[in-house]
DNA sequence: CTGTTAGCGCCTTCAG
DNA sequence: CTGAAGGCGCTAACAG
C-alpha cells in the first residue's frame, strides 16, 4: 500500500507526531518544519489513512443512505434519483461519504436498525421510502445515531425530517380544480401506509370543505403510486360516480395511468375529465395533454435533508422538521367544468 | 459506544482472541466455549467493529461506484438508476458496501483518482457515465485497484468491463429497417467521446454496407443524448436529405425528441418517418405511438458489474470484458417504407 | 484448545 | 515548538 504516517516522519526527519499536527492544521508547528513536512507529504503522495484515523477519532465521517426497496420501486424511481442526487452533492461537498443501503434484500430486512448502523459504523443515516408501519421507523427515531427521514413527519431528539407541504399541495390541488367548476372531484391516493397520503387525504379533505363540498370517503382510491393504481382507481370512481368530472392522483404515474385508461375508453382529458398530478416527474411534461401537477422539489430535498444531518453531526443540533413548499404547476390536463363537452 | 470484544471477553470468561475465534468461525474451538461466547455475544448485543476490523485487515469490505457527473445527467437518468439498483443488490448480496461518489463536484474533479481511491479505502471501484477522454479513464485502467467499467471497453490487469454488444445492437436497429425497405437512414448518435457512440457507429455502418447501402458520413449527426439533440438532429438531417425515410437514435430521449419534432411539423411517425431509439427506458413503451428500441438490460448489467468487481477481488481473477446482449423491441414507430404516405 | 504478544495507522495527552 | 508513550478495537502468529 502507499506510505503511512511513519514513512513521511521519517523522510521528513520529525515525529510522528509532528507529521500529524501539521496535516492537522495545528498551529503550533515551526513554519519551517511545516513546509519541510507538506513537501514530503507531497513527494511521497501520502494520504492518510481514513481507516486508522476513524477508528481513533470514533467518526467514519461517513453516512448512510437506507432505502426501503431501491429496487422493487418502479414507482419511486423519479422521485428517488432526484432526491438521490441531492443528497449526494450535499453530502460531498460538506467532506462525508455516502453510503447506500437497500432494505429490499431479502437478508437485511429483519437486521435490527441498530445492528446495522453500528456496524456500519455510518455517523448518521437518512431514510427514504419508508412506511410507516415498517419495523424501522420506530428505531430509527429512537435511536442515538443523528437521522433524517425524508417524507415521514417524526421528529426526537436525534431525528429530523425534511417533507414537502403535502397538505397545502393537495390543497392547491383541489382549489385549483374547485376554481374550475368542479364538485364532484375523485382522489386516487397512494397507499395508507405513507405519511405523504395521510397528508394529502387532509389536504384533499379540507379544500373541498372549505369550498363547501361535503367530503365523501367513497371518493378517495387507495393505490401504490404505481401506474396501474391509476387506471384502476379511476375505473373505480367513475362507476360509483356517473358526474364525476376530475380526479386527482397523488402521483402523476397514476395520474398517467388514469388518463390512459379514459383515453382507452375515447373520453377526453381535459374536456371530459380533469386530472392533476403528483411530484411533476420529467414525464408530466412530455405527455400528451401535458400533466397539471404538484410540483416537488425533490433536489432540493436531498440536500436538505443531506445538510440538516451534518449539522445534527457537527453543531450538535436536535431533531426538527423541514417542511418545503410545493408548487402547483398547471400545464394542459385541466379545464372548466361542463365546457366543451359538446365537442365530444 | 456499543460493547468492544474485549467486553465480551471479560463478560464469557475467556481472552479475546477466543472471542475473534469464534467470531470467525474458527474451526479449533472448544463448542463449549464457543456456546458461551456466543451467548454474552448475543446478550451484550455486540457488533464487531468494522472499522477496526479494516485496520489490520487491510480490507475495507466496501466498493465505490463513481458516476461522472450524477446529478447533470438529466439524459443518464434512465439508464443510470436501474444499472445503480443492480449494482447495489448485487454488492450487498455479496456482503460488500457500496459509497457513492459523483465527480461532477468542482473540487473533486482534479483529484488524481487514486489519491481518491486511497484516500477512501475502497476494495474496488465501479465507474459509469464516464467519458473515453476523461482524465480518470486512463488512470483507472492503470490502477492497481480492481475496477469495473460500464460501457467503457477497456482491460488492463485489473481493470474489467461490462457492456451491452452495441455493434450489435445498432446493427440489429438498422436490419430492422432495411428490411422495412428503407434506404436513406438517418442516425442521430450520441457525443464521439463515448465508447457506445463509436460502437453503434461501427453497427449502423457495418449493417448498411452490408445491405449494399452506401456509408455517408453526412447521415450521422452527433448529439449529446438529450431530448433537445434528436430535434435538432433531424431536422438538420432531413434538410440534407429529402428522400431521409428512417432515423436511428442512440438514446430514447433523442428519439422522443425527435418524433416531437416530427410532429410538431404534422409528420406522421412512422408512416413519413420511421423511428429507432435505443435503451428501452420505461418512458418507450409510454409514448405515443409505442417507441421501436432496443433494449439494454440495465439492471443486469449492473449485477454483473458487481459480481465481476467482486470475483477480481476475492478470487483474484483478471480483468476481463463482459459483453452482454441488446435485444431489438418493435414497437410502433417503425413500418415499411413507402406505405400509407396517400393517407397524409 | 487457549492466552500472550504484537501490531494495523493514526490522534492525543503529557513531558520536555 | 516537538517527541515519547498510550490506546482506538481487532486479528494473527506463537507459545503453551
């Protein structure tokens, strides 16, 4: 292996010692003996040993990504790269390392949480994609290691979370829709176990209140933010509702799932049913109509949470929520209630 | 902290070299003691340290995946999240960790690779999205640290590869379209400084020079695998060419952008052009109409990538190229050339 | 079968 | 300002 803190000592004619407080940045060091040393560091191309260094220091200067299922999720895909990207720079720029967990393997998923950040030796980790009934949630927060989860509202001592407005997104969503005429408005939500769907049910919930309109239980379709989901949900909507004139989806795979499924059936988006999406994924705005949506950002995000974490590690700060503001986008998929239905 | 070996050793009685033996399955150990241990193991909840256990082992169990500008990759996106799911299952089923590292980081950028490599404490490292002309390109290669490049077809020692077969697949690509009966085809290839983009050159060559077709260099137009570049590659291509009939894409986006284009001008697809992308990212099968491809197995090659960096590393094997096999998916945006065109 | 003894490469008091 | 000495938690000969 390359030379080691002794070798440069030695070249260097100083201590060990020595050696040390100047890659240190102490200041008690003879400027001579300083640059003496960085020359031979720089000859010899020595580069200290992280490994020996994070074993005395008890610091691996090193996080840990976890993600529930990184994999399996066909779904997460554009939300998670994204927030992926985010944490990466982050993290980087602010001198950690990253490392990825996936809790799909089969083997590791009933690792006690513990177990493995200690292990794994990770100063702090940052969850994504994780349920709320998951056996980790509850250690996470619980535990002493500094954790930040993303899209999950739980907050201790020694864990964050960063979440887009997810009740004021559903909200915008349905004002949105409301403004446009319509009453009777479906929601295609994701699966009950995601903090995200509680949030935005009361989001969905109180707009149509607020307006006015009665909120009907039997208008809200729970699916798993897949495609499929969407296509289904509307089906299922529009049989129980014959006025049904929009629905809105908390992801905008299922919305383009749902308007696939109307355009199977030769009914018009936006003319026949409007629909507003969830998370603005590069597609929304490729499809065709273009895809009215909830934006998030989800870059932001990552670095949000990559930087609430490292100053959790270094300033010692306690847990908080970050709570990101979304953003209504609207594009082509929504239009005035009752308008143009002659053309169809 | 957590309880050290050397807790375990007080609490079972024994020394903690016994505690290390057993730990590591050391054949010569009295089953007695070893039940022992492992009970204060279990009860102490102890997790051995894998820092330490790094020190002296020299090896860190941890592989790195550096990605050449991660987050700038709006166009690497697709391809890049899938071959990183299978990288990280693969590695984990393998008891390895993987940390991530993006190069697009100004600072890092200059870095000499190995000062990285050293510095971190990798086994090995995966590399993706990374350019012919790239100044770690070379150094990797030469390295003494087993690598994995992906799509990058080159061997050294210790320096593998994995890719799709891109002459082939490109060839595939264009028989397809020649047997459609087209003649004057189009390619809109990805920037020169990438491996694939020479090799799918060579494919659209090789099969048009096969079917007594002529090669001309002015039918190639160089994008950078982005959306925007399949517009602008088109329509410079169909200026030159009025009799242009078909075009190949090295990257879906291009092609998306390209049948946008083509749209946008009321050209139909594929009845006045017949498109070929290349990928297979979900986003193909979503499009309208459906996109001809061909696929890549991406998260396959991930796997494989992982697997080959491991088999380097533990069984000490040789660097190696690993070619795996694209696969042509018709889809709707090709058809034979001539037919339909009375019907625009 | 088991304990003793040396380190791995680095940081950190504590004396000069 | 600098060096000597001890130790982080673990593995690996080498003796018993």
């Amino acid at each position: 292996m390359g030379p080691t803190i002794k070798d440069v000592a030695k070249e260097a004619g100083v201590s060990i010692t020595t050696v040390s407080r100047v890659l240190n940045q102490y200041s008690d060091v003879n400027p001579k003996t300083r640059t003496k040393v960085l020359k031979v560091v720089e000859q010899l191309g020595y580069q200290p040993n992280s490994v020996a260094r994070s074993l005395v220091m008890k610091r691996t200067q090193t996080v840990g990504l976890v993600v529930s299922d990184l994999s399996r999720s066909r779904n997460g895909h554009h939300f998670m790269f994204d927030v992926l990207c985010g944490i990466n720079d982050r993290v980087q720029e602010l001198g950690y390392d990253l490392v990825l967990f996936s809790t799909s393997t089969t083997a590791q998923k009933k690792t006690p949480y513990m177990d493995f950040v200690r292990q794994r030796r990770v100063d702090g980790v940052l969850m994504m994609g994780i349920r709320l009934d998951d056996p980790y949630t509850h250690e996470v927060v619980e535990a002493s290691v500094p954790s930040v989860l993303i899209d999950v509202p739980l907050v201790s001592d020694t864990c964050s979370y960063v979440t887009t407005d997810n009740v004021a997104g559903a909200t915008m969503a349905i004002q949105h829709l409301v403004e446009l005429g319509h009453r009777r408005i479906g929601f295609v939500n994701g699966h009950a176990q995601a903090a995200v769907s509680k949030e935005r049910l009361q989001g969905y919930r109180m707009a149509l209140e607020e307006a006015g309109i009665a909120y009907d239980p039997e208008l809200v379709y729970y699916g798993n933010f897949e495609q499929q989901d969407g296509a289904t949900g509307v089906a299922e909507l529009m049989e129980k509702f014959e006025d049904l004139s929009a629905v809105f989806f908390a992801s905008d795979l299922m919305a383009l799932g749902g308007i696939k499924y109307l355009q199977s059936l030769q009914l018009r988006v936006p003319e026949r049913m409007s629909i507003v999406g969830y998370d603005d994924i590069e597609l929304a705005a490729m499809m065709q109509p273009m895809l009215t949506t909830v934006r998030q950002t989800r870059y932001e995000m990552g670095q949000s949470a990559a930087e609430t974490l490292i100053r959790m590690l270094e300033q010692n700060e306690k847990g908080r929520g970050i709570v990101l503001p979304p953003e209504l986008v609207v594009r082509e998929t929504t239009s005035k209630h009752g308008v143009n239905l002659s053309h169809i």
